[in-house]
C-alpha cells in the first residue's frame, strides 16, 4: 500500500566493518542513526503512519503493507522496518518481512 524509498540516505555498505552487518546490528543502527537526514525521514514516515492509519482501520482493511527500501534490502531498509515495527508492535498486530536478510 505504501513503499518509502530510502535510497538517498548515507549507505553503511560503503564502510567495509559495517557491509557485512544488517540493519539490526548496533554498529549499523548507530551508523544511521547518527545521520540528521535517516532520523529525519524515520520521524516523517512513522508520523504519516500514526496519521493515516486510521482511515484505513475505519476502512475496514484487513491489512496494510508498508514497505521500505534500499539498494541491497540489508542496512537501512532493515533498520526503518525494525524500527516502525517496534513502534506500531503493542497496538496493532505486525508482521515483519525482509525479502533479502
């Protein structure tokens, strides 16, 4: 239903200690978080979630998928959807995909 594209931010493979790692490894959750502009587009999507959500539950929509991605699908994209599912996990029921962890 939703894709986000988080291309544009400063990629961790280009650090070869961090290229082997995923998006759930501390050193590359405190690689992106350390960069304004991830942190920034991680509190943008997460508030349009928080906004729209509920539309769609008064929609009656069985589900609604949100996905994120990266070139690779192993350190950003990873982190987002950790990170969103963290949020939403007590009040809604979630399920987590990485297509390529």
């Amino acid at each position: 239903d939703f894709v986000f594209d988080a291309r544009c931010l400063p990629n961790p493979y280009y650090d070869p200690l961090l290229r082997p790692q995923t998006g759930r490894d501390q050193a590359v959750v405190e690689f992106i978080e350390s960069q304004e502009v991830a942190v920034s587009m991680l509190a943008d999507i997460r508030y349009f979630i928080e906004k729209w959500l509920p539309c769609f539950i008064r929609d009656n929509r069985a589900y609604l998928t949100v996905a994120i991605g990266c070139t690779g699908g192993q350190h950003r994209s990873v982190y987002f959807v950790e990170k969103l599912a963290e949020r939403f996990r007590g009040e809604y029921q979630v399920l987590v995909r990485h297509r390529n962890l």
